[in-house]
C-alpha cells in the first residue's frame, strides 16, 4: 500500500514494469497510453467500446470453433465481452480517443480489460495472465490493424442509424410544413432581391427534398464501411491467425450484431487505404451544408419581427437579449449553422488524415473516428432540436406574405410573354421609382385589359410551370 492508501499490483510489459492499481480492471499497457495521451480529456466513444467488445467476444468464438482457444477460456472472454457490451466496466477503459500508435492502445485497453474480468470469472486475481492473457488469448489472431478499423466501421454504422432515424424525422416534419403552408404565396427571392412568387410551401417541400437526398446518401455511407479487414492482422496478409478464423470471423460478427457485414475482397487494400472513410466523412458534410442552407432562410424569413423579411414566425425558445427586453432570437437554427460549421472542419481533418496514410498501414485512425463520430453524433442531435424545438412550430404570417407579393414588382416577369421585355423593364422601373403597383400601370397605359391582368397576376398561376397552357400572344389575341 502506497501513501495515497491505494493498493497497487506490479506488471511489467517490453518497457520494463509498472504499477497498476489493484482494483484496476486495465493493466500496464493502458497505462502507458494514459500517461502519453493526455489529448483531449475525454474517453473512447462508447459504441467504440462496444464494438471492439463485439469483435473480442467475436473472435474468442471463432478461435473456439476452429480450436485454436480452449472452451473455458472462450466462455469466460465472451461472458465479459457481453458484460462490456451491456455498458459494464466502460470506466475501465481510460485511454484518450486521439493517441499514437493507429489505436494500438485501444486494442491494448480492450485486451487487458477483458483478461481481467475473465481471469475473475474462472476464480483468479487480476494480473494473473498465466489464466488468461491480453495478447495471447483475447488477442490472439489479431492485430491493432484489422481490430481498430473493424470496430471503427461498427460504432460509425450504429450512429449512422442514428442519424438517419432524426432526419427522416424532419423529412416528416418539412413535409408536414408544405402542406400547411401550400396556400401561403409570398415573394420568391434570388440574391436577396424580389424575383418571382413561390408558395412557402414549396420552398418547405424543396428542404425535404434535399434532407430525402440526405437519407439517401446515409445508405451509402453504410454501405462503404459494412466492408471489414477483420481477419487480415498486421497487413492484411492474415499471418498469425489460422485460415478457418479468417474465413469465419466476419460472418460470426454479423451473426453477432445483426448486421450485413462482409470481408474486404483485397484484405491489404483494405488495411492500409482510409477512402471510406473519407466518404463517409463528405456524405455527413453534404447534409451539414444542407442544414445550414435551410437555417439560414429560416433565419432569413423569420427575420423582424418588423424590420425584417417577417414572413414567417419561430418558436420562441428564450429570452434573446440580456439587455433589450422582449428580443427573441432563432437560437435553433443557429445551433444548427455552428454544428455544420464544426462538421465541415471535421471533413477536412479526416481528408488530411485519410491522405497521410504510408505503404502498407494509415496510423491515423484515431483522429479519423474522433472527428467522424463528433461530426455524426452532433449532427444527430442538431436535427432532433432542429425538428422538436423549431419546425414543428413555425407559422406563416400569410396576410404579410401576400401584401409583399401585391407591392412587389416581382410580377412584371409574368407580364414579359405579353407586352416584351422592354416595356416591361420600363413599367418595372416606373413602379420602382413612383411607388405604383405594376397592376395599376399596365392598366393605365392599356397594355392589358382586367380579366386577361387578373388572370396572368394570379399568384398561384404563377407558382406553376406554364400559363394556362396556351401561348400568351394567343391568349392576347383571343
């Protein structure tokens, strides 16, 4: 017992020995790497965790099945795998998520946390590896290299999932959007300028469009990472684990997880190349642009509530202002705009991790499912308050909207197939200059007669392809 009254047991690894704490299910590896990764001051994610527990449990079966790992050792691996997978012992694994050495530490953390609850199971103390050890027993037939990018795969997958059930949530809730809002007609903009009308519900119906398209893309970034090297070791060549394992061990982790998952067809392409990642990475960055995009029209159209475009109103979520009094601000869709910005940083990391990758191994993993699994988490979450705290509670002021429509002179565009370009310009620039309504001019200069004005001005007409059908100057004529 040491002056902190800490019981301590002595390990010793290639370095030389250590203590480690007695209760401490980790042992002088993990240690090690605590001591020398001090990054972040944060833990491994914990569907990291889970995933390399899966892989652990999955390859003691194997191991067992083609008797390379005798049944009470196995038993007692995959009792405390399943223990670590339930959300035991997750304190146990202490090493930072941003580390040296291409995530052998976490491999080594997994490792000895797992001999040492097994070594319990079957009545030993911990640090007795002569009953089961780290490296030869739960480790055995592996290597950091096929082990750390295989539950990389595995935790990315599970929040994918995660990420795609909010956004088909707040496709739902766009679309919910359209449809209330199909009758509002407001003024459409490009540039910020007054272009031509659109109803506020297709513009809601275009954000779900683009969050469909988003929906889509997750399916192939889960298809990019179901391929795993599992099996492989050092180099993808397979050397140390026995050719039955390599064979079995992928289809015993789908049979595990419930998952589709299937063995790299080039096992050293898949060891030492990182493009998946990296795609996955853009497929998450493209939504954050899509996010971002729409926040900022939400900001945009909510904008005022008198001074600004006014169009339609935000959920008030909390006071805006700690000195004007009544501020409201749209403290959601700005979270949503942080998130995709942060997202979009974390895409160029692991594009420059992806890259920096040398021969036959890439060791910079470990930044790669720190910033990917940020990026989907934080996304995942953005989306959910993005849909419980603002689309499901946005109205239109409808009798705004179409007062902007009426003053705007938007419309000459409709009127262009009928007197020309020209003499609509020239009514445009009247209307500007005098404040008239393009409506009240064209009249007054007989250009078009009531019915045929009233017809061509109708607001949903023209949030529609065509104009009635027919030709305009057939319209005139007839």
């Amino acid at each position: 017992m040491k002056e902190d009254g800490k019981k301590y047991r002595l390990e010793h690894d290639s370095i030389g020995e250590k203590e480690v704490p007695e209760d401490a299910y980790y042992g002088v590896q993990t240690l090690r790497a605590y001591e020398n990764f001090n990054i972040t001051g944060l833990k491994m994610h914990p569907e990291l965790i889970n995933s390399v527990a899966q892989i652990k449990k999955a390859a003691a079966i194997t191991n067992f099945e083609v008797g390379e790992l005798d049944k009470r050792r196995a038993s007692a691996i995959t009792q405390a795998c399943d223990e670590i997978i339930a959300g035991k012992l997750h304190d146990q694994f202490i090493v930072d998520p941003i580390q040296g050495g291409a995530g052998t530490s976490l491999n080594m953390n997994a490792n000895e946390v797992i001999a040492n609850r097994a070594i319990e199971i079957l009545g030993g103390k911990k640090g007795d590896y002569k009953l089961v050890n780290p490296n030869d027993h739960v480790n055995f037939g592996q290597s950091t290299n096929d082990v750390f990018p295989s539950c990389g795969k595995m935790a990315a997958l599970k929040l994918l999932g995660n990420a795609q059930e909010q956004l088909k949530r707040l496709e739902e809730a766009l679309m919910a959007k359209a449809k209330e809002f199909d009758s509002v007609i407001k003024m459409g903009r490009t540039q910020l300028q007054d272009a031509v009308p659109i109803r506020l519900g297709q513009e809601f119906h275009a954000y779900a469009s683009a969050i469909r398209r988003d929906i889509r893309r997750f399916d192939n970034a889960k298809e990019e990472i179901r391929c795993l090297n599992l099996g492989g070791t050092a180099i993808g060549t397979g050397l140390n684990a026995d050719v039955q394992y390599f064979h079995r061990v992928v289809k015993n982790m789908s049979t595990l997880t419930g998952e589709e998952l299937v063995q790299s067809y080039d096992m050293i392409d898949a060891t030492q190349n990182l493009d998946s990642y990296a795609a996955v990475s853009g497929i998450v960055k493209n939504c954050a642009v899509n996010l971002s995009k729409m926040s900022n029209d939400l900001r945009l159209m909510s904008s005022g509530p008198r001074t600004g475009f006014g169009e339609i109103n935000l959920p008030a979520r909390q006071n805006g202002s700690s000195i004007m009094p009544g501020k409201v601000n749209p403290v959601i869709p700005e979270v949503v705009n942080q998130v995709a910005f942060n997202i979009i940083g974390n895409d160029v990391t692991i594009t420059m991790a992806a890259e920096a990758g040398q021969l036959e191994l890439n060791a910079f993993e470990p930044i790669i499912f720190y910033n990917l699994f940020e990026s989907i988490e934080t996304l995942t979450y953005a989306v959910k308050t993005l849909v419980d705290n603002c689309i499901t509670g946005i109205t239109a002021n409808k009798e705004h909207c179409r007062k902007q429509v009426e003053n705007s002179i938007g419309v000459i565009t409709a009127i262009c197939p009928y007197v020309g370009y020209e003499t609509a310009a020239n009514i445009a620039k009247e209307a500007l200059r005098t404040g008239r309504q393009v409506r009240d001019l064209i009249l007054e200069k007989g250009l078009m007669d009531q019915e045929q004005l009233n017809t061509v001005l109708d607001p949903y007409t023209m949030t529609e392809p065509g104009i009635l059908g027919k030709d305009p100057m057939e319209q005139l004529r007839g």
